[in-house]
C-alpha cells in the first residue's frame, strides 16, 4: 500500500526553497553592485541608472552591454585576485562614462 503525500510539508518545503533561492538571488545583485563599484552611488542614481536601463528598448545598446557583462564575468573567473583589489582601479573610469547619461535623466 502507497503512503499518502504530506502537502502541507511538500507546499513548506517549496516555500523554504522559494525563500532561500530569492535570498541568494538579493545577495548576489548586492555582491555586482558591490563588484562593479556602483556601490559609490547614491540609492538615487543607482536606481535611476537601473530604470533607464529597463526602459531601453534599443536592442543594438542592449548586445553591447550584455558583452561587457560577459566580459566583465569572464575576467572574474580567469583571476584569482579579491573583487575589491581588482574593480576599484577600473570602476571610476566605466562610472564617469556613465553618469552623464543616468545625471540627464534625473535631472529631467
């Protein structure tokens, strides 16, 4: 005879799992912003930055963006040197070239 299914345990099990993966999921956007050194920004910019990034539809800009974060994990994965060592050196320079576009849209 087939021992019955415990939903209630299953659906718990599920919502832990949910739980942990979206913790994980918060950690590691915290962990690239940390990596890049968007964490020199303000809440403000950095929001606006990420709101005119959503509304691209350019999908031309898109492709570019998406090698440069390929880039940007194949780099990390190659050394082996600290997150913090490495990006700071880097970080200022894609920032300056940034801003002015994320500046004029919270101006505006």
């Amino acid at each position: 005879m087939r021992k019955p299914r415990n939903f209630d345990a299953e659906l718990k099990a599920l919502e832990d799992k949910a739980r942990e993966l979206k913790s994980r999921k918060v950690q590691q956007l915290g962990e690239l912003v940390i990596a890049t050194g968007a964490d020199a920004l303000s809440a403000e910019e950095l929001m606006g930055a990420l709101l005119l990034l959503m509304e691209t539809k350019d999908t031309g800009k898109r492709e570019v963006w998406a090698r440069r974060g390929a880039t940007f994990f194949q780099g990390r994965a190659r050394r082996s040197v600290p997150a913090t060592d490495r990006d700071t050196s880097n970080a200022p320079s894609q920032l300056d070239r940034a801003q002015p576009t994320s500046g004029g849209a919270g101006a505006a």
